[in-house]
C-alpha cells in the first residue's frame, strides 16, 4: 500500500496538467542505462510472463490504473504504436498498477480495447522500474533487456516514434507511408 500512497501524491501535484494527446506533459526521467530489467507477472489469464522472454525486442512497458485519467487517455496511442510496430520487434505491456480482481482487470481491458498483453501488478517491486513517481509511467528496454527511457506522465505515439524507431537496427520501418531508414 505504501507504492499507492506516492502514486497518490504525484497524481494530486499532476491534477493541473491536461491531456492534450502531445506528450508535452510527460517528464522525461533519467534512466538507469547499466540495468538489467526482468520481472514475472501473470496476465489475467494466469500465464506467467517474463520481461526476459521478450529478448531481441525493444518493450515499452506502459504502468497504468483504470482510476488514472491520463492512463486511459494514452491507451489509444500505446494501442496504434503496438499494432503499428509489433512486427518490427517492437511489444508494448502494460501493468496494472492496482488491485483488481481478474474479472474486472478483464472487463476493463474489454472496454478500452487493449490489445497489448496486459499483466497484474505482483506484491514484490519491480526493479528497476519501482518505485513508480506516478501514474502512468512509461518505460522502454533495448533487445538486450537495458532500461534505456522512461517518463512520468502521458506520452504519445509521436514520442515513442521518436526515440525507438531511431533505434532499431537495420531495419526499414514505414510510417504513414514514409519509409525510415536507419
């Protein structure tokens, strides 16, 4: 309970800032380029998940809560991104950063149209990503499993574009019919 008691703060000092759909509200957090990220969570369907299993793809992993008004605002952004880039090696997970029961984790997943792996918040931290600033926090690691970026905040498509597809190696990636070339 102690996590929600920061996430609850962080989120009383962000209630003045509006969601524009820019990113610009989003802070940029300095990441910890020399750690190693992995942690197992299951989904709602009880399959275990490991960060580690997703070696050789970039992830972002999205932080979130069905109560985080900004969280729900950039689930769109997070969806088209996944589906946009997924079969260039890039997945999108979220976790649920509450208490849900399975029933209403899958309701909500149902009613936002998540189509992301979405997994269930364990009670041990996970390092490095925890302790969370707030809600919803983004995260992303290289192939290598290297947390390399995070922000605090709502984020766009747009900014995830802009940081991982420079990084994807020898690969051309179309964007709106643009071809990006490494």
């Amino acid at each position: 309970m102690a996590r929600f008691a920061n996430i609850s703060l962080i989120l009383l000092l962000m209630s003045g800032y509006s969601y524009g759909g820019t990113g610009a509200n989003s802070v940029l957090l300095e990441a910890t380029h020399d750690a190693i990220a992995n942690f197992e969570l299951q989904d709602v369907n009880n399959q275990l998940h490991r960060l580690s299993d997703y070696q050789g793809q970039w992830v972002v992993v999205n932080f979130w809560a069905t109560w985080c008004s900004p969280c729900i605002k950039e689930i769109p952004e997070l969806k088209r991104f996944h589906r946009q880039y997924h079969k260039e090696g890039v997945t999108v997970i979220g976790i649920n950063f509450e208490e849900l029961s399975v029933e209403q984790l899958k309701q909500a997943i149902r009613e936002f149209g998540i189509d992301y792996p979405v997994l269930r918040i364990g009670s041990v931290p996970l390092v490095p990503f925890e302790p969370l600033k707030g809600l919803p926090s983004t995260f992303v690691v290289s192939p290598e499993g290297r947390l390399v970026k995070s922000w605090l905040g709502p984020i766009n498509e747009d900014v995830l574009k802009a940081y991982v597809l420079p990084n994807l190696a020898d690969k051309n990636i179309t964007t709106d019919g643009n071809v990006v070339r490494k």
